[in-house]
C-alpha cells in the first residue's frame, strides 16, 4: 500500500486514508531491515536508526520512495496546506534540509531518486534537530548522484465497465552529477486516471413516493503531464544553492449521460459536461552560506496557474426541445514568496530566526448563461462571481532548541505575522490582521526501542480565494454567495506521537491530535435565503491513529508482514442554520485497514493485498443534507515479479469487494430542521472491477 498520508487532516476538512499504491515488495531471504543506533552527529545523543541500502536489498528498489516505504510504521507525511513557506510541517528531509517548492509532493520527490543514490535513510525525531517545526518522526534520505542514470515506469489501467482505459500514466527521470554541480530532469503524469461508474437514481418525495428514475453514467478523462528540473551546487564548505521549477499541463473532462423518467414529464435525457483544463508552472530557488557564527539561507518561489472551468447541463425531451444552463469562470492564481532564515548556536542550543514575505493574488472572471430556443447560449446576470482577491503577508518567528538530557530535547517557536487582504469587485472591502503564531515541543527517548513526542502550535490555515467569490454547482442545483468577511481558520493544536519498536516482529505508532478552533471555514447564511463560505467562531476535532508493521517471519512465515491500521475521529461545530451541534462537513471519522504481503523466499515473487473500510460524514447546506461517497469497503490483489529481464512487474486487481459509488441525498423546502422534506435522493451506481499493469525499471 502506498504510505502517503495526510495525516489526520482535521485541519482542513477530513483525513486522508493510505491509498493503495504499487511498492518494491521484499523477496523473504532475508530478515526485515534493522536499524542502526548512532550519535545524531551533535544534533542530539538520543537514539536515532539508520537504514543502509544493504537493508533494502531484499526489496529490490529502484529509487528512495520504494526504500522508505519499507521502513516498519513509518507513514510519509505530505507538508500541511499553511501560508507562504512557513515553517517545515511534513517529516521528509534531503540531505538535512527540507524542500523549498510548494508543488511536488513528498512521492513526486522521493520517486526521483534513484536507489543508487541513496547512501542511507536516518530516522529521528523532528524536535532533536535544527529545523523548526518538526515533531514525531522524520525521516532524513542521505543521497548523492556520482554519475548519470535514469528510471521509468508505465502503469496502464483497465476498469470492466464505463471507463476508457488509461494508457498515459508513466514517469521517467534522469539524475546526475558533474563536478559540484547535480542536476535531474523528469517527465511525469503518475497522477493521470480515467474513472466512471453508472447505475440507478430514486427520487422520493416528502411522503416517500417514488416521483422520478434516472439511469445515469458518468467517466472523465485526466492528465497532469509535468515536466520539471532542478539543479544543485554544492562546493566544499557551507555554501548550497537549489535552483528549481516545472511546467505542467492539466487535462481535467468530466461526461455524464443520463435518462429520466416521471415526475409527470416526458423522459428526458441529460447531459452534463464540464472541461477544467488548465496550466501553471513554478520556479523556486535558495541559497544557503555562512555568515558569523551561523548560515544564512535565502528562499524564493514564483507560481502561476491559469484555470479556466466550464459546467454545461442540457436536458432534451422526447420532442427534441432542448434547455440547459452552463456556468464558467476562468481564475488566474498567483503567488510570490520572499524567506530568509538564519542559524547559528548559543547557549548549548540551536537557534533560529526567520522572516518571510508573501503576496498572493486571484484574478477571476464568472458568467451564467442560459440554452436560447435558437440553441445559442444567452448570458444572465451573475453578481458576485467576478472580481480580484490578493493578501500580502510578513511573517517573523524566533526558535530554539536545545538537548535538556541525554533523553529529552525540546524546541520553542515564537512570531506573528500581519497580512492584509484586499478583495475588488462587488462590495470591496480592505482588512488587516495580526496573529501570533508559534509551538513548543518535547521529544522523550528514554530506550532505543520506545519514544514519545509532544507539540503545542498555533496555526493559521490558507485560504481558497475562489471561496470569497460567488461560484454556481449546476449539477446539484446550488449557489453561493460573495462574501468579503471570509477570514483564514486558526487552531490551538495539541500532538502526541508513541512509537514503539519490537525486534524482529516490528513495531508500532499512536498519534493523538485535538485541534481547538477558531473561524471554522465552513457554508454559513448569508442575506435571508443565501449562503456562502464563511467562518463559524468556534469548532473542536480529535483523532486517534493507530498503525502497526507485522513480521511474521519469527512466526515462521519467511518474507510475511500485516500493516494494520486504525483511525478515529470525531469532530464538533454549532450549525449556523439550525443551532445543533453536529460534526464537520464531510469529514471522515473512521478508517480501518489492513495490508498484507507475500515475498516468497528464495524466489522472486511476491503477492498481497490490503482491505479498507471508511465512513463519512455528510456536507451540509442550508436545505441540504448530502453524502456522496464510493465504498464502505475497498479491497485489492496483487502478484509481482522484481525480474522480468531486469524490470519489476506487477499485476493487481482493486474493488473485489464491489465497492459503489453511492449518494444519499434530502433536500428541504426552506432551512433545514423548520421546513418540510422537498425530495429524497438515492443513488447507488456500480464502479466493478479495476485492472492495473506496471512496468518499472532502470537505465
């Protein structure tokens, strides 16, 4: 299973569950990797493990994304979706430094780096180091490049009903070094898909008759081509620079056809067809030299994407009359950071100071129209959906860490930052804000084989500027509103993180976050029958999150190892409509899995699988109450083989389990909890099964 989690993402709406994902999987030759206990180089005398690629051997890797997953109950944790750069919120370091880009993920990056170049993986915990903002566990991936190679993948995907299938998902990339320069250059659409489902709709009125059947499928069609290169120099001594930057193309189409029947109408047929191409591209670069007593890095990044948008519903009666509606927009999203951040040590600690500059901008244009008798489009007034939104942020923060005891070290963050944001257009509106910001960690090492983290923050999340804006959902029937008061959700965060090892069987985490929040960013009344994206002043989230790494080969079962794992969460807010408390809008509070596989010894053949139930909260509107979802449970198989003429290749068959994509839907006549049911909604559309092929080596 792919490892990449946005953990417990109670911070914005739900968490995001491991998703299923090809991995270099261990041949059962040998036991699985032990780590190495050494000195954290001055950083700390705490334990920290060190993996070898010698440890990684077994699983025949072909770059650092297949070694690091293999390290036992470490999940790989995307950076957070806060301001600017900030501080470092995710757990992946390169060689000791985190990344200055803000759109590569952590498997983009990883997947870069050919196994070849990596000398060795070090796993510590985020508080003993010199970077502020990391707590629990973080991995540090030790890599050069001394000399010119490659990788490839191609991962063709099949599905039994409604789709097309999918033949463009592929990466390849090259990495190399002359002199003191390194350099990598890649081509990548993993993230490309082609998706579908299709089955029966109910409509129900207020007294449970049926009124309406529709028969409706849908597919899309998307790639996200990406090229992108990076460049590094690294001379003897303190000096480092990065300079880096990608292109890319998104190909975003979504088709639905569909019947319907009754309501005292004649059968009409339906269309729906939305096009969100777009492009953006990205430029970052640092420079990191020694000034005094310390090192100065400076930081830039430049992005830009211009997002264009287009829904167009059609609906045609048995007589050929034809009426439709279509909403557009086109968004051009832009962002500018300025960061410098200075290190140097005093008072037996690590200290630094950071100051960063943020201007970020939004530039959009929105339009309704209407299908004419003549079949041409006729524009209607759309007041709100057009108009600019920008903010200029300045951020300063001061942090030091230090080791209290051979077994304990903490790190302290103290700043605030000033932003204005200023939104034209309809009812335009200019404010300022200043808020503190900052944390306090402990990390606790009393064995090697057991430690604990704990983290006190102060968060301030980004904002989608689109949600100032009016914006239309043709599809569902709703709107919302402008609204000019939209202010950046805020939280007091408190997390823990347990990690305990045993030996040869593996070992095992619990992460407990609670997140006390201010101007929850949610849909709230505006006006006597509208609504938009705004904030409510209070909301509460927890979460427990269990994993675990199994090997059974002390059991007696060579090359077999579980990856349990458990989510909880659960969530509170005062409803802006009714007054009751309820959870958040869509936010998942249950996730339970579990992986499983198989490397034959003394072979090269492995199997496996993994299973995965979730459960969702609904979203709610001011007369709506809404669950879309795909499952309860997900379930898939595999078989590899990691030599086929030198390739790794692997066969998988996912939704054994006949995972549906389902929708549960009541609409009210007025405000949800005081009015009468208007209509009830059933859908339950078959996905079936999903196909996969990967092809995966090395030059």
């Amino acid at each position: 299973m792919k490892r990449r989690i946005s953990l417990i993402a109670v911070a914005a709406t739900l968490s995001t569950p491991a998703l299923a994902q090809e991995a270099a999987a261990p041949t059962g030759n040998t036991p699985p990797p032990a780590s190495t206990e050494v000195p954290a180089g001055g950083i700390s005398n705490a334990a920290r493990q060190v993996y070898t690629p010698a440890d990684f051997a077994r699983y025949a890797p072909n770059n650092a994304y297949d070694m690091l997953i293999q390290v036992p109950s470490f999940q790989i944790r995307d950076n957070e979706n806060l301001r600017g750069l900030g501080q470092a919120t995710g757990n992946v370091l390169f060689n000791g430094e985190r990344p200055s880009n803000k759109a590569d993920d952590m498997y983009t990056q990883l997947s870069r780096i050919p196994a070849s170049n990596v000398e060795r993986i070090e796993i510590v915990d985020g508080a003993t180091l010199n970077i502020p903002g990391l707590s629990g566990q973080v991995a540090n991936i030790v890599y050069r490049a001394d000399a010119f190679s490659g990788q490839f993948s191609w991962k063709p995907e099949f599905r039994a009903h409604y789709t097309d299938p999918l033949f463009t998902r592929a990466d390849v990339s090259v990495r190399g070094r002359t002199g003191t320069i390194e350099y990598e250059v890649a081509l990548n659409n993993d993230d490309s898909a082609r998706s579908g489902a299709g089955g029966p709709t109910l409509i129900y009125d207020g007294a449970g008759n049926i009124t309406e059947r529709r028969k409706d499928i849908w597919n899309t069609h998307y790639d996200t081509p990406k090229l992108s290169g990076r460049i590094t120099w690294d001379p003897v001594g303190d000096t480092v620079a990065n300079l880096g930057g990608h292109y890319q193309r998104k190909y975003d189409r979504y088709y639905e056809d569909g019947v319907r029947i009754g309501s005292g109408l004649p059968d009409r047929v339906r269309t729906v067809y939305e096009n969100a191409d777009s492009w953006n591209y990205e430029v970052s670069g640092d420079y990191q030299f020694g000034v005094g007593p310390g090192k100065l890095k400076l930081i830039g990044l430049r992005r830009f994407s211009h997002e264009p948008y287009r829904q167009e519903i059609v609906t045609t009666t048995e007589g050929g009359v034809a009426t439709g509606d279509r909403f557009a927009q086109t968004g051009d999203i832009g962002e500018t950071i300025g960061r410098g951040e200075y290190q140097w040590k005093m008072f037996g600690g690590d200290w630094q100071l950071s100051g960063e500059a943020a201007f970020n901008t939004l530039d959009n244009v929105a339009s309704i129209a209407v299908l004419g008798p003549t079949g041409t489009w006729v524009d209607q007034p759309f007041d709100g959906g057009t108009g600019g939104v920008s903010e200029d942020r300045y951020e300063g923060l001061l942090s030091f860490g230090r080791k209290l005891t051979d077994k304990l070290n903490f790190q302290i963050i103290a700043g605030a930052e000033h932003s204005t944001i200023t939104q034209t257009g309809m009812n335009g509106l200019t404010r300022s804000f200043f808020r503190p910001k900052g944390s306090v960690s402990l990390a606790w090492t009393p064995s090697p084989d057991f430690d604990v983290s704990v983290k006190l923050r102060r968060r301030v999340l980004q904002l989608s500027f689109y949600d100032f804006l009016a914006r239309a959902f043709l599809n569902d029937g709703n709107q919302n509103e402008s609204n000019n008061d939209l202010r950046p959700q805020q939280d007091w965060t408190y997390e823990a993180e347990i990690n305990k090892k045993f030996g040869a069987w593996g070992s095992t985490k619990v992460i407990l976050i609670y997140r006390d929040v201010e101007d929850r960013v949610d849909v709230i009344p505006i006006g006597a029958n509208g609504e938009a994206v705004g904030n409510i002043a209070k909301a509460k989230a927890g979460a427990i999150d269990w994993t675990a790494t199994i090997n059974l080969d002390p059991a007696g079962i060579k090359g077999m190892r579980l990856e349990p794992r458990m989510l909880l969460q659960k969530s509170s807010l005062r409803d802006p409509f009714t007054g009751e408390k309820r959870q958040w809008n869509g936010f998942t509070d249950t996730v339970i899995s579990l992986g499983l596989r198989h490397d034959m010894p003394a072979s090269d053949w492995a199997w496996g699988g993994d299973v995965e139930y979730s459960h969702y909260q609904p979203n709610y509107r001011r007369n709506q109450v809404d669950k879309v979802w795909e499952g309860p449970v997900w379930a898939s198989v595999f078989v590899e083989h990691k030599d086929v003429l030198g390739l790794t290749v692997r066969a998988s068959v996912r939704n054994i389990a006949n995972a549906r994509s389902k929708r549960d839907r009541t609409a009210y006549t007025g405000v949800r909890g005081e009015s009468p049911v208007s209509f009830v909604e059933e859908r339950d559309r078959l996905i079936g099964p999903i196909f996969s092929f990967s092809v995966r080596g090395k030059f």
